[in-house]
C-alpha cells in the first residue's frame, strides 16, 4: 500500500534539502511561471483544440529532459524518481472558454472570443514551474512522477480526463499510479488559502433532453387537441415538486431546466414541447434514482393527458470523490505551506463539475482547491466571466505543493 495515514504525515519530517532549495529557487520558478501563463493567457485554445498550447509546453519539458509519454491527446511526460514501479501523477487542465475577455490588461487574449476564464493558464504554468524543480532535483525524487497536461476539462461532450486515462491504462502505466492530484485556482478565497475535502468535491453532471408529442389545433376547440405546451410545463413543475418533496435536502442535488420550446402562434395550441436541462448530483445513488423517477414522472404525465414521449439523456461527469489518505496527506503538506490558519476544510462540494473525476475514479486522488482573489489589486470576479483574471502571488503556493506532493510520497 502506497501513501500516509494523516497521523504519519504529521510525524514526518520535513524534507530540510527540499525546504532549502524551495525556498532558494522559488522567486525564479515563480517569475518564470509568470512569464509562462501570461504567454498561455494571451493564446487560448478551447476543447480538444489546444495544439499551440501543446507545443508551448513540450517546448518547455524539453528543455528539462523529461520523458515524453506518446499521448492521444495533451501531454504527458515522466520525470525520473527512484522507484520506477510507482508513480505519482500531478495534473494541470490547459483549455480556456468561448468567451470574449473584457480585461485590460497588457497580456489580454489575442484571440478573439476565447479566454482563459477558468484559471486553466495558471494551472498549467504551475505545473511547468513545478517540473522545472522537480526535473533539477530528482534525486529527492522518491518515485516518478508524471506530469499530464490535459486538455478539454471544459468538454465539449464528457471532457479530455477520460481519454488521458485510457491512454495511461492501455501503456500499462494505470497500475503503477498510487496517487494522482490536482489543483484549480478559485477567486472564492484570497491568495494564501488552500482548501481540502474529504468525499465528494464535485458534482455529476447528466443532460437531459424530453420531447412531448401532443396533437395541435386551433386554440378555440382545446379539447380537440393534445396540448403539448401545458403538458410540459406540469412536467417541469412536477419535477420540481419533486426535488422538494422526494428528496434528501442533506443530500445536494439539482434538477435544472435550462430550454423548454413550444408553440407557433398565439392562437394554435403546441403539438410540441421541448424541454431540456441538466441534472447534478453529489452521490451515485441520488443521480441513478433523479434520472428513473423522471422517466416515471414524464412518461406518467403524458399518459394521462394521451400524449406520447421522448426521453434521452446524455450520462456525463461522475461524481468527483476524493480519497482520504490521499487527502490527509495533501492537507499536512498544505498546511506546512500556508499555515494552520489558511488551511480550509471545506463542508460542502461544489455543484460544478471536474472531469478529474474521471482520475478520482481510477486512483486515490486529491483535488485542492487555492485561493487567487485580491481585494487589494481588484482580482475578486468569479470564474467564467470576461472580467476574471486572478492573483498571480497564489501560484507561489500551488508550486510549492505540486513540488512537495511529489517529493514527500513514500511507500509504506
């Protein structure tokens, strides 16, 4: 069994080699990490469309000798540790958001109507900032390490997490992971807080699209029709009726309808409705039991006021489910970085959805998250907007953890 219980990794010492050379290399690493995500900012790229971005960063791996795995997608390489029967895995999503950047800013995007609105440039420059030390130093190295910069954590469909992982699993590397991390800046906490949960982090993610075929006619002889119109909306208010009244209210989920289409004419009753919308869930069981019911309850309705239905979902994201040594282990290390008092233990999960599920699934995995908001230097909008941009000062801390979760693994 590879990783530390909380209690060891409270024991353990702390590397003073790594603490010295950290501290002695850090100011550069971080200027250089700068350089790198203002460069990354400035050329976003959307979905599985990252090639230059690819480019970028294999431009600078190679510059540190690292192993270039053969990717499908992204890049992933190794840095060289002493134990190669083990891996760690340190991951750092890469694609930005169509979106148009409203930011003045001298490193603005260059491209129009996509943006780094998510943080995803600052976590990709961490991670190379993190490899340039650890490439420098392997032999504080414990294991190898393996760096996967992954794209289309924003989708499109269910994201570039999955494709990554069954690229791992088909070199045979999968069964040598023991632990695998990752970290997303979030402008909820201010610069110098990390946060930590145990279980679920985030949510699933379902979609679903609901067709109800009524029979139309004029809106003066209503009981000659079948009106798909008022059929969906019951069906839209008996689910929330539903999410009231059959759910767990300690149990988070969300039943979302985002489109509901019907109608022609102001004096036509709908012979069709579409309803579409998303479903997200914190436990397996809660999203395999919204998505039956609502199948009952549509098809239920429908078959009261004769009309016919189509139901399809799209399955997404599972849940993202951290594990607990895994997070022990990362919370004393963050702890030692930021300190007691800015280590959060987060009570509730988000609501949005991390294809680093798919990685949670398949290793034992912590997702922590950093705070990057500044009141001081104004950097306190919230992700997915065209003004959001972030404290370059938290990628400080996220180097020093990526750095320190892979030189502090051990095997016991």
């Amino acid at each position: 069994m590879v990783g530390l219980l909380k209690t060891e990794v409270e024991k353990m010492n702390w590397n003073q080699e790594f603490l010295e050379l950290m501290n002695s290399q850090l100011p550069a690493i971080w200027e250089e990490a700068v350089t790198d995500r203002r460069y990354l900012h400035m050329h976003p790229e959307v979905g599985f469309e990252t090639q230059n971005t690819e480019k970028y960063v294999t431009e600078c791996l190679e510059k540190l000798d690292a192993e270039f795995l053969d990717a499908k997608i992204g890049v992933m390489a190794l840095i060289r540790g002493k134990d190669h029967e083990h891996i760690v895995a340190l991951r750092a999503d890469m694609d930005a958001l169509p979106i148009q950047e409203a930011n003045d800013v001298p490193y603005c995007s260059l491209n129009p109507g996509k943006m780094h609105a998510c943080g995803h440039d600052g976590h990709t420059a961490m991670l190379l900032g993190a490899a340039k030390f650890l490439s420098a130093h392997r032999n504080l190295l414990p294991m190898d390490v393996l760096l996967i910069f992954q794209p289309a954590e924003e989708g499109p469909n269910l994201g570039g997490a999955r494709v990554m992982l069954e690229d791992l699993r088909k070199k045979g590397l999968a069964d040598k992971i023991v632990n695998i991390f990752g970290l997303h800046l979030f402008n909820d906490f201010p610069t110098g807080t990390a946060g930590v949960k145990y279980g679920s982090m985030a949510a699933s993610t379902d979609e679903f699209d609901i067709t109800i075929l009524g029979k139309g006619g004029h809106c003066a002889q209503p009981y000659k029709c079948v009106d798909a119109l008022s059929i969906g909306a019951k069906v839209i208010t008996a689910m929330e009726s539903y999410m009231s009244r059959r759910m767990d209210p300690f149990d988070q989920a969300i039943f979302s309808v985002g489109m509901f289409h019907s109608g022609s004419a102001k004096n036509v009753v709908a012979q069709t409705a579409e309803i579409a919308g998303t479903i997200r869930c914190q436990r397996e069981e809660t999203r395999a039991q919204i998505i039956a019911d609502m199948e009952r309850i549509v098809k239920g309705i429908c078959y009261g006021y004769s009309a016919e239905c189509e139901i399809n979902v799209l399955h997404g994201l599972p849940v993202l489910i951290n594990e607990k040594k895994a997070v022990d282990y990362s919370a004393v290390l963050a702890e030692k970085i930021v300190g007691k008092d800015n280590l959060l233990y987060l009570q509730n999960p988000m609501m949005g959805a991390e294809d680093f599920a798919y990685f949670a699934e398949a290793f034992p995995a912590s997702f922590i998250w950093f705070g990057s908001a500044s009141e001081e230097k104004n950097l306190t909008q919230q992700n997915h907007q065209p003004r959001f941009d972030f404290d370059e000062d938290a990628m400080k801390y996220g180097i020093q953890l990526l750095c320190s979760l892979a030189v502090h693994i051990t095997e016991r």
